[in-house]
C-alpha cells in the first residue's frame, strides 16, 4: 500500500507487539523510520509528553503470572533510554495515559488486576484500584484491568475490565481520581460499574471537548471489531460507529482536525472523522508479519 506523502507535521507512534518496536508514520500511514528498533519485550500502551520531547511506553513483561512488566522513556531523537517502572513492580502493564499537569503515569495492570499510578519518573507509585488477587482470581479475565482513560479536570478515572475474548462479559468502570482517605483500593467506595456484557472491551479514550468516552472492543457485532463510543453526560445508548477490524486495540485522537487512528492485530493502522464515518484503512503490515498495539498521534513531529 502505498500513500501520497503528507505534508501534515503530525506523526503517529505505532507499536509493533509482535516485534517489539516503536514506528513512526505520518497521518497518511506511510512509514517514515524506528524510533526503537528493540522494546525487549511485548510493547502495549505508548504516550508523549511534548514539552519535554518524551516518549513513554509500557512492556507487558514475559510471564502474565510473574511481575516482569515494565515502563521505559525515551527522548522524541531516541536518546536517553530509561526504565521508569523496574520490573518487580508491575505484572502486565498495558494502556498507559500521563497527566502532564500534575505529572504522573497512570496505567492498567492486566494479570496484576491493577489501576496503578506513579509520578514521571517512576517515583511515588500508588494503587488506586484492585480488582483480584492470588492466582486463582488471575485466571478469572473479567478481573483484568486493560484498557484506561483519565479526567484530571472532572476528577475521574476509567478503566476497562475485558473479560474472556469476545465473551460478553467485559465492562467498564469509573472512580475518583485520587484514593480517597482510609480506603482500600480492593473496596473503594466510590467504585461504578457504567457498562457492562461487552464483548471485549479494551482500549479507552477521551473526547473532552464533546464529554464523549471511547474504545475499542474486540468482538461488538456488527461486522466484527468495533470502535464504539457514549455520551458522558447521559451513559445512554452506546453508538458503535465502525466495525470489521481484526482484532482492535490501540486508537489516538487529533481531536482539532476531527480524526481518530485505530490499530489492530493484523497491522493495520485505520483512520476516521470523530463520528466513524470516511473510514480508511491507511497502512496494511499483515504482509511484513506486524502487529500492533498501542497508538499516539503526536501533533508536531520534530522532525520525524
């Protein structure tokens, strides 16, 4: 597949799971180099921070029983390589968001049944959310915490909990923020179930300037995988507005030019308007044996 060239200074982080790598593409889906040629393990969740040209990612780790996963930083120029969340901390890291203002990582644990945060450095981890614990709840999959959206500005967090793959079991919770004092994150109060009987819910974003969530599922008739999105302030009918991906995962909004970016297992990476519609299927990796998982869309490239 081959795409005009863009003259969008927009460029797309892509992770390649199956590969272990970071890619870089322009919004057109052509393929512009490697930011890391060798993330040392399964790379899910990718963020930036801009102002100071920082690339984050999470690695699920090796074994989805054993605390190997991880958090690595590295500069928009791949100078710098840093672990930020040693392994030994984390068990399977997965979508990741920052919260610049306040500088901290927030992140979901899958087989760790954790919501987890910690300051940018690494520093000051905390969890916020337990949703199991032993091995025996780690087999359950409507326990696993996978996909994550913040609101620092309302005070909320979100998370998906995705249940067996296409199952109908998956749901999507909502709590503050913050821990609130003298409670446990294994029974927190202010816990809410706001969907449930998903197929396969996994990765989560907001559209604050509409109040509206979204995610990918991986199993949502019709036509397949599903980019689906609610209205926060009703949590009425869920809109699914595209379907037929393979296996979906990642997405990135450009809320300004009114696009949203989905990738899935097969390597492809596809690109939309906000409301679903003029979907287009922007980059095919099937052929080259990629696989992707989390996506960025950084507004100005530097560059790249």
């Amino acid at each position: 597949m081959e795409n005009k060239p863009s003259s969008d200074k927009g460029r797309l982080l892509v992770l390649d799971g199956y590969n272990g790598k970071i890619l870089i593409f322009d919004t057109e889906g052509n393929p512009l180099g490697t930011l890391v040629d060798d993330c040392g393990g399964t790379p899910d969740g990718v963020c930036v921070d801009p102002e100071n040209q920082h690339v984050y990612w999470t690695n699920m780790g090796a074994h989805w029983d054993q605390k190997d996963g991880y958090i690595e930083r590295i500069n928009y120029d791949g100078s710098d390589r840093q672990l930020i969340i040693k392994k030994g901390e984390t068990t399977t890291a997965k979508q990741m968001q920052l919260d610049l203002k306040n500088r901290l990582i927030y992140w979901c644990d899958r087989e760790g049944m954790r919501v987890m945060r910690s300051n940018l450095d690494g520093t000051g981890i905390t969890t916020l959310v337990i949703s199991g614990n032993g091995p025996e709840d780690q087999l359950d999959e409507k326990r696993h915490c996978v996909g994550i959206a913040i609101d620092p500005e309302e005070g909320y967090l979100y998370w998906t909990q995705k249940g067996a793959p296409k199952s109908g079991t998956g749901r999507i919770f909502r709590a503050g923020i913050d821990l609130p004092a003298g409670e446990d994150p294994a029974s927190r109060k202010d816990l809410e179930l706001l969907l449930e009987d998903l197929p396969e819910p996994i990765d989560l974003e907001i559209n604050h300037r509409n109040h509206q969530l979204y995610w990918t599922d991986r199993g949502s008739p019709p036509g397949g995988n599903t980019l689906n999105r609610i209205d926060m302030d009703q949590w009425g009918q869920v809109e699914v507005l595209v379907g037929g991906f393979e296996e979906a995962i990642g997405l990135a909004m450009d809320i300004e030019n009114d696009r949203i970016f989905v990738t899935d297992l097969s390597g492809s990476i596809y690109r939309s308007r906000l409301d679903g519609t003029n979907n287009t299927k922007i980059y095919n990796g099937q052929n080259l044996k990629q696989g992707f998982t989390g996506i960025v869309y950084v507004r100005d490239g530097l560059g790249w």
